[in-house]
C-alpha cells in the first residue's frame, strides 16, 4: 500500500505537550521513516479557542524544538493549520494527495524485508516505551502499596483515595501488559501485507498511530 501522504493532527490548544504526545510522535516518525517524512502534514486543530498571539508562539515552539517536531521538519515535513470548516480541510487533502506516492518505513520493512513487526524500527521503539511504561507504573504501584500500609490512622477519605488509585495503575498496567502482548510474533498484518496487494491509498489519517500495528 503506498501513500500519497500522512495527516498527523496536534491540537494548538494544548498549553503543552505531554510525554505519551512525544512517544506518540517519536513511534510515529518510525513507521512512516525519513524518506517518507516528504509526504507528511503535521495539521494543527483548534486555532479557534486560542490567541493568534499564543498560536503563533506554540507553532513555533512545535516547529523549532528537538523534542516537539523539529526533527521531521528538517526531513521535509510540513506543518499546516487547519480552521476548522469543510474548505480548509479539503484544501490540506488536496495538496497532500497532489504527492507522488511513497512506502512507509515500516511497510518495506515488512514486505521487502520480511520482517516481523517487533523487529521493525517501529515495533522495537514501541517494545521500549511500552517497557519504560510498564517500568513506571509498576514503581507507582509499589509507592501506592506502601503508602497503603503507612496510612495507619488516616482519614477514610486518604485511605479510599490510595486504593482508588492502586486500582487505576493496576488497570493501566494490564493495558500496558496488553499492548505488549500484541508485539509477539504471530499472523496478522505481516501475512495480509505478503499476499501481494497493490492497492494506493491516497490518504491515511493517523490519531493513535499505535494502531497500524493491531490487527
């Protein structure tokens, strides 16, 4: 499947960018690779519950910084603004689609190079966040145990809040634990990809671009 381009949406109004936005970003630099970068449009949202003052200064911030998007404008990625009405989009799809079609990273990768999706760029950079994720939340959980067991004579409302949020990182890291799962060899896309179908997709809009990888 070979892509006229990408649409990568940040929204402007953020007042900043967390650290999954970042993974995000960095997994998503993976799959589409340098060469493919030429093809992708970062689209900023929401221009209209901001300032042009604060947009401004936030596109710009995102454009020149190493650890926002920096590092794929440099490789030919271009960031556009999007007003929110049918017209803006379509003239962004339209200047995306006008690209000369190009396989992403991850696509030859896998095809080319019949790969296994953990031994891509994307699947071992995924391995590792999912990890540090995992990492995290399990050293959250041992500090929430042990404040557990310090609560001693505290309010009810302390202790209650304590196990209410032992049970959300408990959940977190079985979503966690899930996703990492899904990296484990197996059939699926790697098998639909190898049949050998050519088909040109003209524009893929990726949200959560972790779910290229599920099946």
């Amino acid at each position: 499947m070979k892509l006229a381009g990408v649409i990568y949406v940040h929204r402007i109004s953020d007042r900043r960018v967390g650290g999954i936005a970042r993974e995000n970003f960095r997994l998503f630099r993976s799959i589409c690779g340098t060469d493919a970068m030429r093809n992708v449009f970062i689209v900023t949202t929401m221009w209209e519950d901001v300032t042009e003052a604060v947009g401004e200064a936030r596109e710009f911030e995102l454009k020149t910084k190493p650890i926002f998007f920096q590092p794929a404008v440099d490789e030919g990625a271009q960031m556009l603004r999007h007003w929110n009405h049918a017209e803006s989009a379509r003239m962004i799809v339209q200047s995306l689609v006008e690209h000369s079609a190009r396989t992403l990273q991850m696509q030859r990768e896998l095809v080319d190079e019949g790969r296994r999706v953990p031994d891509t760029s994307a699947g071992r950079d995924l391995s590792t966040l999912l990890h540090e994720q995992e990492k995290r939340h399990q050293e959250e959980m041992q500090k929430l145990k042990e404040d557990l067991r310090n609560a001693g004579e505290s309010s009810g409302t302390e202790i209650k809040y304590l196990k209410e949020e032992l049970e959300k990182a408990k959940k977190e890291l079985k979503r966690i634990k899930k996703e990492e799962g899904k990296l484990r060899p197996r059939g699926g896309i790697r098998d639909w990809l190898r049949e050998g179908y050519r088909v040109e997709v003209r524009v893929l809009l990726c949200w959560k671009v972790y779910r290229i990888m599920e099946q």
